[in-house]
C-alpha cells in the first residue's frame, strides 16, 4: 500500500521537470525571436542596379550556416563548403564584411546566373537575420536562397537536397524559416553524423572534426560543391509559386539525395 504514494510522488516529479524543461525551451525560443526581430529592424539598403553588373538571369543568395569564429567545428561545416565552393569559382581572395548584412558576402557569377555567397556573422541560432537582410539588398527571393547546412540524422559522406519544409530541429534553419517569414529555401544538407556513446549532441556538433573524420571531409566538400554548381545552373529547377505553398510543394517532391562516393570508400574506423 506504502508503493502507491511512492509511485504517486514519482510521476509528480517527473512532471514537473517536464514543465520546466518545456518552459525553458519555450523561453528560449522566444527570446531568440524577440532578438531576431529587434535585429531585423535596422534599414538595410538596396543595392542597385548599377553596382551589380548583372542584370539578365536569375539571381541566388547561397548561405553557409554556421558559428562566427568556429568554421571548423561540424556545426559549421555549411561555411566549409562555401569556403570551397569560392576557391573553386576562383574569387576565394574576394571575401568582404558588410555591416548592413551582419555577415561576409562575394558577388559572383556562374554563366548567366549572380551568385551571392554569404557567411553570416552572427550565431547559429539567428543566422536568419543575416540571411533576411542579404536577400533584401540584392532582391533575391525566398525560393532562390540556397542553404547549406550541417545534418545530423546522415552520417559523414552522405549529402542532400532538400527542397523546403520544416526545419527538422535544426536552429539555423529555423531562424531562416522565422525570419525570411517562408520555408521554400531549398538546402543542401551535409551530414556529419550522431555521436558515438553517451557524448552529448551540443558538444558534439560544436567540437572540431577528428583526424579521421577529415580524411573524408575533403572529399565531402568537393561533391557539395559539384552538387551546388548543379543546382545553381540548373535553369529548368521549378521553385514553389508563393512562400504559402513551401510545406505542400515539399511533401510532393521527393527528397534528392547524392553519395560522397570518395567519401564512401574511406573508413572512419581503425584500419
């Protein structure tokens, strides 16, 4: 008879730490939007189109998420590939800060398309706001914001496009989502995989990538970067009609997915 007060205080327990994880969680986000928005007030002015030299095709914003001062963490491996996809176009010299954007941007162009790369300045968790303010002042729309991100639910060597949808838990993302008031951003997800044992995910995705592990990021980069010049000069690429149809227009495509295949062939464990 003793068990059931026991049990009764157990379960209570257990109850109230669930209330308070979730009031912590939606404080947080709350006060991570709250900053979003007090950020996305200040004017930032378009540039025109005399600056950019471009003025035929379509225009892309392409964004690597990350952690200002971290690039080499895994949770930064969106700016990673960046970092490669500029050496491959040859402007990697013609990185420059932009106060009005909080971040770093490149104008570019591939055949008839500008490519604007931008590496946020700001954390993770408000990326959007950088993303928000660039797509602004070069007029890119929602659709043509190419995200490149970190993904923890495919291991390392696997990487895919995503077109749309939820942002899956992912803060970076979610940011865009909240900011850019839309989720049709199609994104390139880069997986970095789950950690091994009891080590904690944040630390595991802000922690640098081990030895082994860069063995094959080398390759990883390299077939991002050929899967994001694909996409960037794929002219006949359909892309949502309105920002309202982003969730629709995700559920009836299907997801497209590509293989690092000289990833594949290197082994992350002992030899």
């Amino acid at each position: 008879m003793k068990s059931v007060p026991v049990i009764s205080k157990v379960c209570r327990c257990v109850s109230q730490l669930f209330k308070r994880l979730l009031n912590f969680v939606t404080m947080r986000r709350l006060v991570t939007r709250l900053v979003q928005r007090v950020l996305m007030t200040e004017s930032v002015s378009l540039v025109s189109s005399e600056a950019l030299s471009h003025t035929h095709g379509r225009r892309r914003l392409v964004v690597g998420l990350g952690n200002p001062g971290m690039e080499g963490s895994r949770h930064s491996v969106g700016m990673a590939v960046l970092g490669a996809l500029a050496a491959r176009l040859g402007v990697a010299d013609r990185w420059h800060g932009d106060k009005h954007v909080s971040g770093e941007v490149i104008v570019s162009e591939i055949q008839d398309t500008q490519v604007v790369l931008l590496r946020p300045k700001l954390l993770m968790n408000i990326n959007g706001v950088s993303v928000a303010k660039a797509a602004g002042k070069y007029s890119v729309k929602p659709e043509d914001v190419l995200l490149v991100h970190d993904e923890l639910d495919k291991p390392l060597g696997k990487i895919a496009i995503k077109h749309g949808g939820s942002a899956r838990g992912h803060n970076g993302v979610r940011s865009c989502v909240d900011c850019l008031q839309t989720d049709v951003m199609p994104r390139l997800r880069v997986g970095i995989g789950r950690p091994a044992g009891k080590t904690p995910v944040d630390r595991y995705v802000l922690g640098r990538f081990s030895r082994e592990e860069q063995k094959v990021l080398g390759a990883v980069l390299d077939q991002s970067v050929d899967l994001l010049l694909s996409q960037l000069t794929d002219q006949q690429a359909q892309s949502p009609s309105s920002p309202a149809g982003g969730r629709q227009a995700a559920q009836k495509r299907k997801e497209r997915e590509s293989s690092a295949s000289p990833a594949k062939e290197l082994s992350l464990g002992p030899s």
